[in-house]
C-alpha cells in the first residue's frame, strides 16, 4: 500500500513541475511574443505612409468670407440684409517632416 501511494505522489510531482516548467516557457518567451507583435505593427504603420506628429507637423489655414449687404435705418433702427449669399473660402496646407524618431 505504501508504494501504491509514492507512485501517486511522484506523479502528481512530475505533473507540477512539468505545468511549472511549461509556464515558466510562456513567460519566458512573453519579451519575444511583445516584440514580434510591435515590429508587425510599426511594418503595418510605416506601409500606411507618413503619420501625424504632433512634433513635426506644420500647418497653414486661410478663410477668406465675403458677403454683400445692404443696410437700411428707418425711425432710428437699422436692419441689415444680406443681399447675396455669404460665400466662405477655406484653404488647409499641412505637412509632416521626418527628423528622426519619435519617443512617446
């Protein structure tokens, strides 16, 4: 009966340690599996084209508003009308330098 119950205990050891040793593999191994899916990403990224940078990005905008209207007082009020259309211009430039890398 003794044996019968040192096998059990030595097969329930074998099978801790070898869990141990299988965890023990996956954090290990946690670094590379990090690694390779941030490579993947920055590929996927840099295949996109050129990103915003808050650092490195310019940009211009010009509106330029034009309207016609006709102002007219009567018994010491004046009323304003819009005898065309407001008509609004908007022009964006924007541009990214690449200066190097970035460290968020």
């Amino acid at each position: 009966m003794r044996l019968r119950l040192n096998k059990k205990a030595q097969s329930t050891l074998e099978y801790a340690l070898l869990i141990g040793v299988i965890v023990a593999g996956l954090i290990a191994m946690q670094l590379y599996l990090k690694r390779g899916y941030q490579g993947k990403l920055r590929e996927s990224s840099d295949q996109i084209g050129e990103q915003y940078s808050p650092s490195y990005t310019t940009g211009k905008t010009s509106i330029t508003k034009e309207s016609t209207t006709k102002e007219t007082v009567q018994d010491k009020v004046t009323r304003t009308e819009f005898v065309e259309p407001e008509k609004v211009q908007q022009n964006t430039e924007e541009h990214t330098e690449q200066l190097g890398k970035e460290n968020f």
